[in-house]
C-alpha cells in the first residue's frame, strides 16, 4: 500500500510537469469569451493547463480592466510555470489585444487613452518576450473596430443610442463612394453627414484611426515577436469604413511586410481565442502535415452568399477559418479528391433563401436526409457541424434531426462531433471547427470524449434551445408581463434565471442524463446572452451524499 501510494504521488508530479502552460487573457469577462474558451481547454487537460486571470482584474462591462495588474499576472505565471531561459519548458500565451492593450472589448471602442499610451502596454509585453525569448510563445488577437447599424449605446459610446443608425450608412456611403465612385453614393453620404454632429463625427474617425493605427504599429514594428496573428472584423458590412480598413490592411500584410503565413484576417470576433487554441496545440504538436478539412455544404446555390452581420462570402470564410485553425480545406473538385483521404469533415447547414435570415422568425424544416451519407465516416473520423442557417440561433430542426433521427443516431455517437450555431456565421465556424480539429487529434483519449459531450450540450443548450427558442419566451414575458428592458434586467432577474435554467436542465437531461445544468446568470444583465453550468450529474450526487 505504502509503495502504491508512493507510485501515485511521483506519478502527479510527473504529470503535473509534463502538462504544457497555456496562459490566457481573453477579450473580456463574458461567458461566450472567456468560460467557452476554458470549457474547450478541458478536452486537452491530460497535456495542457489553460491558465487565466481572475475575473476582479479583468473588464466589466464599460468598466475596464486594471491592465497593470494583468502584465503583472502574465510575468508572475510564466514564472510559475518554470518558462525561463534556464530550462525547456515552453508557455504559450493567447492574448487579446482588446483586454492588454485597451481595457477591453468595450473600452477599445470608447476609451480616449492615446496610441502612444497603448503602445507603452505593448512594449511591456514585447520586453517579457525579448526576455523569456523562445520560453514564451506569443499569440496575439486583433479586432478591427465594429459600426453597428442600430441606434444603441450598450457596447458603444454614449452618441451610438442617437446617431449610431446614420454613423453606419455614411460609413457605408463614404466607402462605396470611395470604390465605385457613383454620384450617388456621394450624395447619400453628405446627406447624412448634415444630420450628425461634428463633434461626434470627428470622435468616432479620431477612434477608428487610433485603432487602425495600433494595430498597424504591431504588425509593422513587432509582428516579429508572435508566433501568429490574428485580425478579426467584428459586426461589418459589404463596404464600411472597416471594410476599408482590411482592404489596407490586407495590402500592408501581403505585399509591404510580407507576413503573409503570420497573419489571420477574416470575419469574427468572440469565438477567436477558440481558434488560437486549436492553431497553439497544432503548433504544438508539430505535426508533419496539417489536418484535411472537407466541406460539405446542404445547400450549394447559396456557397457564395454574405452572411449577416459580415462583408465575406460563406465559402471563403469557411476557408480562412480553417486555416486559421491550423488546417487546410482539400476542394472537393479535385478529381483526386477522396473523403477517405480527409481528416475533418464539415458539414454545413447552410441557407436556401436568397439571404441568411435570424432564427427568431418562424423556422421551417429542411431536407437533411442528404447528408446522412458523409455520417458513415463519423466512426474513423471527426464530424463537424456547422449550424449556420439562421443568425443569432440553431435551426431546431436540424438539432432535432442531429439528436433525434433514427438514422442520424445510428451514424453519429454523441461527443464524437462537434456543433455550434450561434450568434454570427464566424462566431459558428470559429466554434465548431476548433472544436472539431482537437476532437481529431485527441480522438482517442478518453478524456477528450467525455469532455466533449459536455462542450458539445453547452452548444446545443445555448445555441439552439436558448437563443432560438427560450430567449424568445423570455423577451415576450418582459415586454408584455415585467415591462423590464432586454438590455437592463431588473425588475425580477432571479425568476428570469429560473425560468431559462429549468427549460436548459429539462432539455439537456433530455440529451444526456449524466450531465446537470445548473448556476445560470445573465453576464451583463440583458437576454442577448447567458452563462450556465453543465457538470456530471453523478459528481453532483456524490456531492450531495457526502454533504
């Protein structure tokens, strides 16, 4: 026994030093940004330990971060984790730009801190890897600055709840005109110019350019010091002062600097420490060829459409998302193509209306019957599923086809796939697509299966059963019951929880009867999104006998 006990300890040790540091500041303290991203790290926790800062340092809301004592936290973990020049340990560092440059996702689009203060932040950062040098593997996110086409100020500065509807067309008209140069597009931006306030015109172009200009100052003067970039355009549109930005931007990366193979530039936003992840573990491995990813899509006649909320058609952003990732799509045109020789197989659940629409309209039933073939490879490789039908929400019907059909379950086993559906097209893809490629290179870890069951009911909870189905129960009960805004709940939030967790606990214990849902809140007090817990409901029982 004696001896037993001995093997167990030096056996902890052991793998306590073998599990690699990942250290990880992420965008801000939402659960879609930050808990998403350390639910995902729980498939690989056998090898790596997902390390973040505690929430009383990091952003609230409007409030921002205390960005000292996150450069602090950073210096002081990679110490910990042994990651000197002395020794051969490696820590990996994702790192929002948003939240240690700026304060935050929110305070990167209202603070008036100057780009000579924000590049201060980035010299601390740069001067731990000049002193850690290869100890410290640095990956970096960058959010080109949304304009949001509604009159609303939640997440933006205060003039957005008047002007922020004519800030958005004349961006759109001042770019279109700057491109096709039409008249008319000219006319209609001078035309809206007369209804906005100088004064808020000249701060939203002085914030634009302070952001463009730091993120050009990282790629110009330090991309030398990350192991990978990544670029993300938040809410945008065919043309915008954003869509400007990245054309510029694109120039600056592939024909000046030439970092091309550094830089990742593509829709998105929320879901991009997720595929940091994925590409760190992939980098990681050193994998001799990167994982093939084939692409099915129901539906081809729309391949080439622009989801909402981005200015990229469908196909391409599958595209970068993947490479982004750290895999490559292999075209199914190729006359060599064989899905026997793939990795990853995506299967997209696009649209077959001329435009995406949002899943809370009235959802109707397609047919998914022809995808069941491409679930016969689901026992040798991993499936992915991307929701992408509707916006803001999962199609029910193809969830229930996923969960329900009895052809459907005889292919699929639940936690050998990935699926998300939620919020933008990239929000999705960057989702399920990380998710699929550690679910393939961790595949038979056992482990890695039973935490992804978990992850895999956080999406179906959240992407399909709350926001396509219960937050739209919820908002008719506030505006014709609590008369509570969307945006500011108040009047009873503990009922609220209780309502949407007794409808999530009910539909997961449907899907899986060894897992609980429990410990919902509303992170900054509005519908748009949640925060829950989904654990063992077996853990929680033994928990409750001891107790």
């Amino acid at each position: 026994m004696y001896l037993l006990q001995i093997y167990v300890l030096f056996s902890n040790i052991y793998l306590f030093h073998c599990l690699k540091s990942l250290l990880f500041i992420p965008l801000d303290e939402r659960f879609t940004t930050r808990n998403i991203v350390l639910n995902l790290g729980n498939l690989i926790k056998d090898d790596y330990e997902l390390i973040t800062p505690s929430l009383d340092i990091i952003s609230h809301w409007k409030s921002p971060a205390n960005i000292d004592a996150l450069q602090t936290w950073l210096n002081e973990e990679i110490i910990k984790s042994n990651c000197t020049n002395e020794n051969n340990n490696i820590c990996y560092s994702l790192i929002s730009s948003e939240l240690l440059f700026y304060g935050g996702l929110i305070h990167s689009r209202c603070s008036n801190d100057s780009v000579s203060i924000i590049q201060s932040r980035i010299e601390q950062l740069i001067n731990l890897k000049r002193k850690y040098s290869s100890s410290l593997k640095l990956y970096l996110s960058q959010i080109i600055m949304r304009i949001p086409a509604y009159d609303e100020d939640f997440e933006e500065p205060h003039y957005w709840a008047i002007y922020g509807r004519l800030i958005f067309e004349w961006s759109f008209y001042y770019d279109r005109y700057t491109v096709l140069h039409q008249q008319s597009d000219y006319d209609e931006m001078k035309e809206r110019e007369k209804k906005i306030p100088e004064s808020v015109l000249n701060e939203f172009l002085w914030r634009r350019q302070r952001n463009y200009n730091v993120t050009n100052l990282i790629l110009t003067e330090y991309s030398q010091y990350f192991e990978k970039i990544w670029i993300t355009l938040d809410d945008n549109a065919l043309y915008g002062l954003n869509k400007a930005e990245e054309r510029n931007l694109t120039d600056l990366i592939n024909n000046i600097l030439n970092i091309t193979d550094k830089v990742n530039l593509y829709p998105g936003a929320d879901e991009v420490s997720l595929t940091m992840l994925s590409k760190i573990v992939v980098d990681d491995l050193s994998l001799t060829n990167k994982l093939r990813f084939s692409i099915i899509y129901r539906n081809t006649s729309t391949v080439n459409f622009i989801p909402n909320y981005e200015g990229s058609p469908l196909n391409e952003s599958i595209v970068k998302q993947v490479n982004a990732a750290g895999g490559i799509v292999v075209s199914n045109n190729d006359p060599n193509f064989n899905l026997n020789n793939t990795d990853v197989i995506v299967i997209v659940n696009n649209w077959s209306t001329n435009a995406q629409q949002e899943a809370t309209q009235t959802q109707t039933c397609e047919n998914y019957t022809t995808l069941e073939q491409f679930l016969n490879y689901s026992s040798e490789k991993a499936i992915v599923l991307a929701d992408v039908r509707y916006s803001n929400g999962g199609d029910l019907c193809f969830v229930d086809w996923i969960l329900n059909n009895k052809t459907t379950q005889g292919l699929l086993k639940f936690g050998n796939y990935s699926y998300a559906g939620w919020n933008t097209n990239g929000n999705t893809l960057g989702t399920c697509i990380s998710n699929g490629m550690l679910l393939s290179l961790f595949q038979t870890n056992v482990n890695t299966i039973n935490q992804n069951k978990r992850f895999t009911l956080y999406r179906f909870a959240e992407d399909a059963k709350y926001q396509a189905s219960l937050r739209q129960s919820l908002y008719e009960y506030l505006t014709q019951v609590s008369y509570d805004p969307t945006d500011h709940l108040d009047v009873d939030i503990d009922f609220y929880s209780q309502f949407v967790q007794k409808g999530l606990r009910h539909y997961v214990q449907q899907i899986q009867k060894e897992w609980n849902l429990e410990s919902l809140y509303f992170p900054w007090n509005r519908t748009f999104e949640i925060g829950f817990s989904i654990n063992s409901a077996l853990q929680i029982s033994l928990d409750t006998y001891q107790h």
